[in-house]
C-alpha cells in the first residue's frame, strides 16, 4: 500500500514531497529534472558549468583557450551561463508544466553570484526555486528574491540556519521556499561536517532536524517545509517522520536513486558500476580542493589520492630538531633536511618508482611517478579557476588570483574530473561523488536482473514505501 504521502506547497504550486537532488556538473540536468517534474514532484538540475549545446543539439565542449587564469575563468563563467539557461529549457519544456523545476548551484562554485544572475535573467519564468549549499549562501537570497525566485539554503545544522536568518534570510522571508537538510554522513558529494563533528561517528538526522524545526518555529516558519536530503532510499523507513509535529512539513530529497534512471545522462558504464557497489565502497574524504569533506565511491582515482597522502614526510630546508638527515631532491638534487627513518621511507618509494618529490604547503614532500607529476604540473597551469578558492591549484576569486599559499599536490583538479566522468565512460580513473546508500542498488529488488527504470517508474515506485 502507498504511504500517505500528503502534498506540499513548493515554490508556489502543490507538489508530491519527493524532490530530485541537484548532482554536480551535468549529472542533474534539463532531460532528468524535466523528467522529475512531470511526474508530479519537484526536479532539480545542476547549475554548476551545466552542458550546452549548438543549433543541432550536439554538445558544445568547454574548451579553455584564454592564456591567463582570469581570462580562462571568463571563459569558464559564460559556459555556465550558458549552460544553465539551456539545461532550464529543456526542463522546463520536458516537465509539460507539471512539477516544480529548481536549479542547484555551489556557493563556494566560481563566480557564484554572477553566474546566478546571468542564468535567472535568462531563464526568466523557468526556474522556480534555487537550491544552494557548500558555503554560507548568505546573499542567495536576496539574489533569488529579485528574479521572484524562491530560495532553499542547504544546511546541516540548526545552528547554520540561525546564522544565515539572522545575518539575511530574515529580510526575504516570503522567498524562503524551504531549508534542506543534508545529512553531513550521508549525503553525496561536498558535505557540510563541522570542526566539531567526528566524519567517523555520523548522529541521527532526527535529533537534529527536530531542532531545525524548533530553530524555525522560533522565527515563525513553522509551515515552511524541510527537504530531507542524504540518506534516504524507502520512504518506509521514514514513515515516523510523516505527519510527526517534531518535525512539521517535510519533503523527502533524492539524489543517489535517480542516477540509475534511463533519462539519468551519467555514462553506461557508471550505471552499470552502481549496481556492483558494496557496503564499505563509498565512504568520506577529505581530498577535494575545496577543503570540505565529499563522499564519494572507491577506485583507482580515489586510491590514487590516498597514495600520495601515504607516501609524505615532513622536512625542513635547513637542519632543525630531528630534521637533521640530507635528502637529495628533484633533477637538480636540491637538499632538504628529514627524519632519519623518513629518509629510508623516501629512498623505498624511490626505489619503487616514485621518484618525484613535491612540495606540500604544510612543509611535507610527496612521493609520486614522473607520469602523475608532470599531469599534477599540467593541470595546476590550466587551471580555469572553477571554485571561488582551490587548494590544488592556489586560485582564489579576488584581486590577487591567489589564496597567497603554495598550489597542494595532494588534491586535484575537480573541474577535470567532473568533466571527464560525466562525459566519457571512464568510471575508475575519475572522482564518481555518490551517496552512502549508493551499494543498495544491488539488493534492491526494485533493479534485478539490470533493470533501470524511467523517472516516472521510479517516482512511483518510491511513493509506495519501496
């Protein structure tokens, strides 16, 4: 029997509680939240340098040809607005004029603010609601409130939203569409894991989404809706939650279950990869550029950090403590100063083939291949300055297009690799971001035997509990 799934007021127009998340750069676009939408809820595409595409439909490639960074990050923001208008139309023209069609952008994405300016202005009258996490969206609302566009912070604490209400929400009330919880453990891609918060022991999203409730009702937003995001697979197991006063309004946000969806445009082989995942297969790192940490699924990309990570000692350019024992690095055999062990570990993975030594900004060296270290250099000279601060290649959005500290080779270029599986059918050499509940694709009884349902099918199939 269908859980008692009553419909919400979402960005102005009554829907099923059941949202699409906004997934990364081309996973959530026009064709899936269109999609979504016409099945009667609310689909979300990925504002973050969405495709576009020429007079014939054919995918226009982001290619970067300006010879600076600031001349690349141009480029780079009319792609994604251009991107975003187009992934709006074809959403809006899919949905039929059912549903709610929101867009998801990265506060901490490049040029954020322009970048939604440019794609609202645009799309006028197609985008009902802007989603937006990965930073404090301070100013999303305000932007959203003069394009009549309803605004959905994501948040993973009562204590973020305090902040964000007091510093702006509260001057745009009537815009505030919803608040959408992510849980910090669960959830894919970038999560919102405080200093304070352990990434190994994850708390109940319950506790805490009450006390956003409660957070709320001090304001007077009781009726506004909370979206649950993160964590969420059968509605069943969240039945509690409905109609519960500790909780008020909710709506359920999927972002995981809909990449395995034939209007899903994630490559084959990613699809055919999800229905292999085990529990343990995805699980939080700390290795993104953007300093925060990301969920995602384990393989050679992901081993390939880790390595890097593991092969590090610390050293010094002059001898200081126990940093008193010679290392010859590089072609031109400059000497550095390390612990008598580290430099046994060093000529090991020498030994081993990893003979490039790279400099940390936390004064450690690096062990990698020639191979991996010319990549590491050439991607760092390319950069396109994507987010609004990289730690990989040291760009940062202001006078300077620096964040003034040393490019880390321990992360990596995320526009890159973002590009690259979205766009190509390489599932282990590039970073696949996935939900925690991704391995329960396999045992699902929902996608035996391969089968990948339409959205539709899969809307109604999770309306029943399952």
């Amino acid at each position: 029997m269908a859980l008692a799934l009553n419909p919400l007021v979402i960005s102005g127009r009554e829907v099923m509680p059941l949202v699409e998340g906004g997934k990364g750069i081309s996973v959530s676009n026009g064709e899936s939240s269109g999609a979504w939408a016409a099945s009667g809820g609310v689909g979300t595409f990925s504002g973050v340098n969405a495709d576009s595409y020429d007079d014939q439909d054919r995918l226009i490639r982001q290619l970067y040809f300006g010879r600076t960074r600031r001349e690349r990050h141009e480029e780079l923001i009319a792609y994604a607005i251009k991107g975003g208008i187009n992934q709006a139309r074809i959403a809006w023209e899919r949905a039929s004029g059912m549903g709610r069609i929101h867009m998801n952008v990265l506060w901490e994405m490049a040029a954020a603010e322009r970048v939604l300016h440019g794609v609202l202005e645009g799309a006028k009258g197609l985008i009902h609601g802007v989603t937006c996490g990965a930073g404090m969206p301070y100013r999303i609302a305000e932007i959203s409130a003069s394009y009549g566009v309803y605004y959905y912070p994501i948040v993973s604490s009562a204590r973020a939203f305090r902040a964000l209400w007091k510093r702006a929400y509260h001057k745009f009330r009537e815009f505030l569409g919803g608040v959408v919880y992510e849980d910090p453990w669960l959830a894919g891609g970038h999560n919102g894991i405080s200093n304070s918060e352990d990434p190994n022991k994850p708390q109940k999203p319950f506790p805490r989404v009450a006390e956003l409730r409660r957070q709320m009702v001090e304001f007077g937003l009781e009726d506004t809706p909370i979206f649950m995001a993160g964590g969420v697979w059968f509605l069943r197991e969240w039945a509690d939650w409905l109609g519960n006063p500790e909780i008020g309004p909710v709506a359920f946000q999927f972002g995981t279950r809909p990449l395995l969806t034939q209007e899903s445009p994630i490559s084959p082989a990613w699809k055919r990869k999800l229905l292999t995942l085990k529990e343990g297969d995805i699980y939080l790192n700390r290795f993104s550029p953007t300093g925060f940490y990301s969920s995602a699924v384990e393989n050679d990309f992901l081993r390939r950090m880790q390595g890097r990570s593991e092969r590090q000692i610390p050293y010094t350019g002059e001898p200081v403590g126990e940093h008193m024992t010679e290392l010859a690095i590089g072609a031109r055999h400059r000497m550095v100063y390390v612990a008598a062990g580290d430099r046994e570990r060093a000529l090991a993975w020498i030994a081993q083939g990893y003979t490039e030594a790279l400099r940390t900004p936390d004064s450690t060296l690096i062990f990698v291949g020639p191979e991996e270290a010319e990549e590491i250099r050439i991607d760092q000279i390319n950069c396109m300055g994507c987010l609004s601060a990289c730690l990989f290649s040291n760009w940062a959005q202001n006078e300077n297009g620096t964040t003034g500290r040393k490019a880390d080779p321990r992360s990596y270029c995320i526009q890159k690799t973002l590009q690259d599986i979205a766009h190509s059918e390489d599932v282990e050499r590039q970073l696949m971001f996935a939900g925690y509940n991704a391995f329960r694709f396999k045992d699902d009884p929902f996608y035996s035997n391969g089968f990948i349902p339409t959205v539709s099918q899969l809307v109604a199939r999770i309306a029943t509990g399952d």
